[in-house]
C-alpha cells in the first residue's frame, strides 16, 4: 500500500468532505504532549489545543489508560439501565466543581442547549414566567456553538445567513457592559438567564473588566435570573483557574490564590478539557432546586453519561488537579504575555496583546478582511509552531497547560523571529 502525502490526504478530504471548515494547510498524524507531527514526520508546537480541548496535552498516558481499560469493558448501555461508572463519576465532578448535580452530555453545542432547556422550564415552573414567554439575554460577538438555536442569537453572519427561520426568546446586549445588561432586565419581566462566556474565545479572546463576571452574577441574583457560565473552551484550567469565573476556587481547593473572588454560576456548562480531548464529553452542572425541573424523558441523550465518557472525564480531571495545570497555565500566562508585549513595542505589524492564563491572542496592524493574520499563520507553521486566526486579524495562541517554561520561550522565539522577517 502506497504511503499518502499531506497533499494526497488534503485532496482526499477537498474531494469527499464536505467543505464546512477551513483548516490550516497541514496534515497532522501523531500527538504527544506539547507536540504535533505531520504525515511527513515534522513536528510542531501544538499552539491552538484543538481549541482548548488538549489542555492536558496531546495522548496523556493517564487518561490513554482509563480509555483502554474501559473500553475493554463496557462502552455503551444507554440511559435505560445504570452502569457502574456513572454515578461515580457525578460524585466526582459535582465535589470538583462544587454543585449539586451534573447533566451529562456530550458535545459543547449539546450541553449549551441543555443549559437553555434548563433555564427555561426552570422559569415556567420555578418564576414563574408564563409559558412560552421566557426570554434569556446573550452578549454580543457570542459563540456557543452552530445548532440552530445557538445560531439564531449569533451575529457572525458566517454562522447565520441562511439557515432561518431563527429561534425567538434571545435578547442581545453588549458584551463587558453592565449597565446594558441590567436595563435589559428592568425592561422585560419575562428574562429568565444571562448566558455569557467569561472569555470571549471565537471572538478573538476579548477578556472583559476584572469584575465584569462578579458584578454581572450580583445584577442577575438582585432580579432573580440564572447566571449561566459557559465554560467549554475557558474552564478547566485553561485561563489559571479551574474556571475562568473563579478567583479563590472553593470547588476543589486546587486553584491555590487568586486575584479575583469567587464568582460561581447558577448553571455552569462544560465540554472540550472535560476529557482532554480524548472524547466528546459535555456536562451541565446546577443545584438541586434548578436541575430538579428536569423529570425523565424530558431531556437525554444515547451516548450522554456512557461508562466510557465517565472514566475518561474522571481521569482527565484527576491529571488537572493532580499535575497543578491550573497554575501552570497562570505563571507561563503572565510570561508569554510579557514576552509578546515587548514584541508589540517592537514591531509595527502587531498591535495589541490580551488573554488570561494560556487563552492568549495577538491583534495583527491589518483589516479583518486581509490574508495578514492567516498569512503570518503559514509563516508559523513553516517555523514549527500551529495557530490559527480568528476573526479576520487575530491569532490566538492556546498551548495545552502541559507544557514547560523552556518551551515556552522556545516557542516565543519562534513567533519572534516570524514577525520580524515577516
């Protein structure tokens, strides 16, 4: 059998997938912590994380194991019978995290719309609010993910533009403003939620205020609306905490001090590191007094809460915890911001720095409709290292928590030395 080129295999898939994505010209074959190799045996820095789902690093042994061993066993019951691993698992991740119950799911867009689910009934049996009037407030520049409910309070046009009739119930307000989120609330009795990411990730990681999160939770409990984190991409470790929402984390106790308070959702929605990358797994966590509107066959999934998800979920949260992954991705953070800042002062082509933790992004001195950022992105990948754009002319840099100072500054020197010679 004939060896295939990355050439063959990208024609492979131009020819017989369907062209909904636009990846970055490189085939890769092997993943091994920090690392990447293509079909040809190049190795890279894996600097996207599939976006923030590697945050324990590419093919961690640990979680590799509970895989296998599981697999061996049992993968797949459905929720018509129990099976020996789940429960164990929502003990587990509920102490983590520090709620009462989890919903499982699997995919980040599944666990958004098991949120919505949940926040509405919630209103209707728990507020108040007359049925099928409840209406849950989203933030501008928004990602959540591209069902169609999801789609309906984007406004990436990429994203919307012709796949309506849209789904009504979604207020807009600008994201990082609370003014306009509480007269949102004053002005509509029928508000049930505020959904909001604490980073704007797709959005070209837009951190807000310091105190936008804490302040937003305070305006939701003084009117009495959920406050629904969304945590896919920023939580678990990702930003230097063990949610991007937490400062003094009293989940589990393994985020050490922080700057910022304790901020903790009334619904919080997980996915992506939630398995490392190892899996699709999805979860919604809540109380007692919001999860407990949910009666059986009102919401599931085949697949949801599967033996297999709940050993992989429970290892890759172990190795976050017990590999201080959390810290890690806080003190290289600061360094690699620092690190581009000097390269921001120094080079006309970049013009902004920001992020938190390892959830990082360059702004690039061109338009978001110019072939700039995506060009500087080849460059890279030509130096060793993988990242991606975002929003026309932003790349942000996302390396999983596993990774080393020295390889860090290894990796620094090759973004260095890509945009001075660009």
């Amino acid at each position: 059998m004939l060896t295939m080129t990355s050439q063959d295999l990208m024609a492979l898939e131009d020819k017989h997938g369907a062209h909904n994505y636009h990846p970055l010209p490189v085939v890769l074959a092997k993943g091994d912590g920090v690392y990447v190799w293509d079909v040809e045996g190049k190795r890279y820095y894996d600097f996207l994380s599939a976006y923030s789902a590697v945050n324990q690093g590419h093919c961690h042994p640990r979680i590799i194991n509970a895989l296998k061993d599981q697999a061996e066993t049992l993968t797949l019951t459905s929720r018509a019978f129990y099976n020996d691993q789940l429960g164990e698992y929502e003990q587990f991740a509920t102490e983590y995290f520090g709620f009462d119950k989890l919903l499982p799911m699997n995919t980040g867009a599944e666990a958004v719309e098991t949120a919505i689910k949940l926040c509405r009934k919630w209103a209707y049996e728990k507020k108040g609010i007359a049925e099928e009037q409840a209406q849950i407030i989203v933030c501008s520049n928004n990602f959540h993910g591209r069902t169609t409910t999801i789609i309906s309070f984007s406004n990436d046009p990429d994203a919307r533009k012709n796949f309506g009739p849209y789904t009504p119930g979604f207020v807009k307000v600008e994201y990082d403003n609370l003014e306009a989120l509480e007269a949102a609330i004053q002005e509509n009795d029928n508000i049930a939620g505020f959904l909001v990411e604490p980073i704007q990730g797709e959005a070209g990681v837009y951190t807000p205020a310091d105190d936008y999160m804490s302040k937003a939770k305070a305006i939701c409990e003084k009117y009495g609306v959920l406050f629904i984190a969304d945590e896919i991409q920023t939580g678990i470790a990702r930003t230097g905490a063990l949610l991007a929402v937490c400062g003094n984390c009293t989940c589990a106790g393994h985020c050490e001090q922080q700057e910022a308070t304790y901020t903790r959702p009334d619904i919080l929605i997980l996915g992506k590191a939630l398995s490392g990358g190892v899996y699709p797994v999805s979860a919604v966590l809540a109380d007692d007094h919001i999860i407990e509107v949910i009666k059986p066959g009102q919401h599931g999934s085949t697949f949801g809460g599967n033996p297999l998800a709940a050993a992989v979920a429970t290892a890759a949260l172990n190795v976050v915890k017990d590999e201080k992954l959390a810290q890690n991705a806080r003190k290289l953070g600061q360094r690699f911001r620092a690190e581009m800042q000097k390269l921001v002062d120094e080079s006309d082509l970049l013009t902004l720095v920001r992020g938190r933790g390892l959830l990082n992004a360059v702004v690039i001195n061109d338009t978001p409709d110019s072939s700039t950022a995506w060009d500087i992105c080849l460059k890279l990948r030509d130096h060793g290292l993988l990242a991606k754009p975002t929003h026309g002319n932003i790349i942000r840099f996302a390396p999983p928590l596993v990774m080393t100072e020295e390889q860090l500054m290894d990796c620094v020197g090759i973004i260095r030395k890509t945009i001075l010679e660009f």
